[in-house]
C-alpha cells in the first residue's frame, strides 16, 4: 500500500496545518508521498513533516490557481501508482477530487472523519446528524479528509525532493481572479480560538464586538448562516454545514440559536461556551459553559475582563 | 441554448433525521421528502436564464424511485419545459452513488446535447458534493462549483466561486458544468396556476437499465450512527464566573 496526499496550496501559500493534518490521518495506510503543485512552491516544509517518504515537487500556474481539470488531469497520470490518493477536505480538493475519481472510474470517497483500516472509513452524512462507516470495493481509494477532528504531526522528517514534469494542460476553463479576504486574524479553520456571531448580534457594525473579543484572544471571527444571509458578516467567515467546520480550543458563540446546520460546523469544538439571551436555545445543549445573557452587555464585559 | 438541470429528492431540510435501529441508514419511510435545496436552486437559476432569454429551454432530469416524480412536477411548476424520471431504485432507502447518477447524466447529456448543465453544490442526504464533478469529467467539459454568481457571453460561462479564502472567479468553455450555492439566488414559490399547468407538461419516465449504465454501487454501508453526544455543560451565573471557569479549563 502506498498513498499519495496532495498538499494544500494556493498560489505559492502551503496551509501546512491543513496538510499536516491530514497526514497524521492517512500515515497508518502505508508510505506516504506529498505532492506540491503550484506556483513558485517552496515543498521544504512539507519534506520536514514527521514520516513523510517523499515529495513530488511541480509547477504549474493552473495547479496555483487550484483549477481542477488541470489538478485531475496530474493527479490521473500519477494514481496508478498508490493504493489510495488523499487531501484535506478543501474546497479546492472538493472541485478536483470527485474529477479525479470519475476519471479513474472509482468512487470518491468526501470528508472523511476516521480511517477505520485501508478500505474503511467514516464520514458525517445529514450535516453531521449521523454518522456513516462505508468499506470501499475500488482498487485506488481517492478520498478527501475533514482534518479538523485530526492532530498536525511534529516537525522531524527529511524527504527527498522530486521534481516531476507538469502534465498537459487543459483549456477547457480559465482562472480569472481571486477575491481573497485579507485579515491579520488567524484562519479560521486552524484558529485555536473562535469567535463567532448569530442573528443576535444584529448588524454588521455590532460585529465589532465580536471581532474585538477574538482579538483580545488572538482568535478568529466566525459567524452563523443566519448571521452570514442577514448581510452582518462575510460568507467566508461563515461556520457550519455550508460553512466551514472548525474544532478550536475554544469557541465562542455570540447570539446564534444554534441551528443544526450551525451546530454541524463547530460541535467538535474542545470548550464551547454560548452567551444568548434565550435560555431555550438550542446551543446551550452542546455548550460546556452557557451564560444567559444580553450578548451586548456580556461580550463587551469579557473581553474587558481577559484584556 | 438549453438547461439540463439534474434534481434529486431527498429529506426535507426542516426534518429531524433518525438513524434506523439496524444501522443499516436513515429513517425515511413516511418522512417529508423535497426537492434538494441547492438543486432548487439551479432550477432556478435556468428559469431565470431563460425568462433573460439566454436559454431556450430548460430540461429537468431525476434518478431515484418512482416517487421521486414529485420533485420534477415541482421544478415545473417553477418554470421547467419538461422532465425525464430515470427510475432506478424500488426503495427509497438505496441512495444511487454520485459515480453512477454521473454515468446516467453523461448519458441524458448525450441524447441532450445541453449548452449548460446546472446542478446543485451537493445533495444534503449523503453530503457527497461530488455528482458535478464527476459529470465534468465523464463528458470532458470544464466545470465550476460552488457558483455564487454566473454570467453567459459568447460560449463562455463566467462563475463566481465561493471558495475557502473568499471568491475566485473563472471562465468556463462551454459546454460546461456549473454547481450552484446557497447565495446563486433565492428561488421562487411556484404559483397555483403554474402548479396546475406544470400537471400537463412533458413527463418521459425511463429506467437505469435502458441507458446500459452499471449503478452497482462501490460503496458498502458498514453502519450508520447517531454521532457521539457533548456531555451536558453548566449555565453559569455571570461574565466573572465564565472568566474563572475558562481559567481553570486552561483555555485563556
């Protein structure tokens, strides 16, 4: 057995975090090989990672930008020669694995929470309201990982480096621009800290409480859909279901009712606290510490105390 | 140009899902069943195209049990021209996996031969986000998901991308593959006039097998579970006594 895991770059940008992660996810599979495909990839990082065999190293402006009939095209051409092909549960391995998959006449396998043994895994089906083991028939096993319930592995390993040629290209689409938020916050998805605000909150200037409690914390702002489709906050920042899934130390929520679909994003939390004037809330069923109470008077008051 | 729009029935989203006793899957006999949300979505993202007279027509396509009928008759009622209902299950507990649903939609595609091809991001049943992916690939054509925006102008469909850092925008050649997102569009109730016309509209019911597509599925179904339950927590009294208790877990 051997695995190929495609590391998560975007332009030059390695989220080691997330690459790491799903590492310590797949090592029990067999040797592990990390492709870096971008533009203008530094892979030393990757080759340090603890237990990593080697590193396949190519260039390619369509891989920087992530484009998956580019991606599926390199990653075809390389399958044969592993037993299961892997990446953290990005939206860019979310565009280019299920490709790959049909390409390779397999069924992918998406958001995988547990690697049960090297044809059995599990994953959340329902937005996470159950949970599901499936043994997969497929000789290459190609699957996306959902890195959040996974710890990164430690620095110490010394791969060697290969660079390898880019496969041929694909016109059938063309990279027009990103629209990237630019923040000094952490990234959500690796925040040991999550702060986030529901409908409650009220408006996208009352955020500024929210945000300011993250940053007293050295955290990440988050938000619920509600809170997102109310105009209050950025898509980007939104947590659960068909948001992002984030499992922090410590998460915050600020005002959110705690909707399934919320709750599905951020349940794998370690504390979670929920500060809601509604006693009835749903959130405070998942909450380690709720207090009950006005989120405007509250909010402010903790992040005074913690400064 | 023509919509080929694929939808698939599944639980409604307001439903509380049970796990059957044997763990074989999901409760979902006698259970409120929809039109997948962002499936409604691409619906009616095609209408609109249409009513903007980029398309010409919009054609709607299922695969599942016979039942699964009801979804088509409301994406006509929505604005849809007609409906092809690929029967391919007896139970409504057999999911048909996004590999073979793909091989049956390359096959529509073919006989179709659709400019655009808008299918939701993923079905809210198996949270696979896979079916768009793998129909681009099966048919060669380029794709886009997750489409928060989409503009057609000579040949080209131009898609805003929700993606992890924000938006990325790219054109794709047509014919092409768009999966759409919650933020594409707020789609319409269908009327009671159009629920009734959407009674007369074209309906051809086919089955899997016609097509030749092998739909034996990859996947086995070890167990499905109910997930680990939090263990209850504690109301706290005041912002002091939340400071001390986030103290002593060692968090802040």
């Amino acid at each position: 057995m051997s695995v190929l895991l495609v590391a998560e770059i975007s332009g030059s940008q390695i989220s080691i975090d997330a690459t790491s992660k799903a590492l310590a996810a797949v090592s029990s599979l067999g040797p592990v090989t990390i492709l870096a495909a971008g533009e203008g990839v530094d892979p030393a990082p990757l080759a340090a990672l603890a237990g990593v065999d080697k590193v396949l190293h190519v260039e390619g402006a369509d891989y920087g930008h992530q484009m998956p009939e580019a991606y599926a095209k390199l990653l075809q051409s390389l399958a044969p020669n592993y037993t299961h092909i892997a990446a953290p549960a990005t939206t860019s391995a979310k565009a280019s694995f299920p490709r790959l998959a049909a390409l390779l006449d397999v069924m992918v396998i998406t958001d995988v929470i547990a690697v049960d043994s090297a044809d059995t895994f599990q994953r959340p089906i329902y937005a996470g309201n159950a949970i599901q083991t499936v043994t997969s028939t497929d000789a290459i096993k190609v699957m996306t990982i959902r890195t959040a319930g996974f710890d990164a592995v430690a620095d110490g390993g010394a791969a060697s480096i290969e660079v390898i040629d880019a496969a041929e290209a694909v016109d059938s689409s063309r990279w027009v621009e990103d629209r990237v938020v630019t923040s000094d916050r952490p990234e959500l998805t690796s925040a040991g800290v999550v702060v986030s605000g529901g409908r409650g909150v009220g408006s996208e200037e009352s955020f500024a409480i929210i945000s300011a409690l993250a940053d007293t914390l050295g955290g990440a702002v988050g938000a619920s859909r509600a809170a997102v489709d109310s105009g209050f906050a950025a898509n980007d920042m939104q947590v659960g279901q068909t948001g992002k899934v984030v499992a922090p130390d410590l998460y915050i929520a600020c005002g959110i009712s705690g909707a399934i679909q919320h709750l599905a994003g951020m349940k794998d939390s370690k504390v979670i606290v929920a500060i809601n004037s509604d006693s009835e809330a749903p959130i405070f069923q998942v909450a380690d510490y709720g207090l009950v109470a006005d989120l405007f008077d509250a909010v402010p008051a903790l992040t005074e105390q913690l400064k | 140009m023509k919509i080929l729009v694929p939808v698939k029935r599944v639980i409604d989203y307001n439903v509380k899902v049970r796990v059957k006793a044997d763990e074989s899957s999901v409760e979902l006999a006698n259970v409120k069943m929809s039109i997948n949300p962002f499936d409604e979505i691409a619906v009616e993202e095609a209408i609109r195209l249409k009513e903007k007279g980029v398309a010409s027509e919009v054609v709607v396509v299922t695969i599942g049990v016979k039942k699964s009928e009801d979804v088509l008759r409301t994406a006509l009622a929505m604005g849809a021209d007609r409906a092809i209902l690929i029967e391919a299950a007896d139970d409504v507990h057999t999911d048909i996996e996004p590999l073979a649903v793909a091989k049956l939609l390359a096959k529509v595609a073919e006989a179709e031969t659709p400019d655009l091809i808008l299918a939701g991001k993923q079905a809210i049943d198996n949270d696979m986000n896979a079916t768009g992916q793998m129909l681009g690939a099966l048919l060669g054509w380029g794709q886009a998901t997750s489409a928060s925006a989409l503009e057609i102008t000579d040949g080209v469909a131009r898609v805003t991308r929700e993606v992890d850092g924000g938006l990325q925008v790219v054109d794709v050649n047509m014919p092409a593959i768009v999966t759409c997102d919650l933020r594409l569009n707020e789609p319409r109730y269908a009327s009671l006039p159009n629920i009734m016309k959407a009674k007369k509209k074209s309906l051809a019911a086919t089955t899997a097998a016609e097509y030749g597509v092998d739909i034996t599925p990859r996947l086995t179904v070890v167990k499905t579970v109910e997930p680990a339950a939090r263990a209850a927590g504690e109301i706290v009294g005041s912002v002091e006594e939340l400071k001390a208790k986030l103290k002593e877990a060692g968090v802040v």
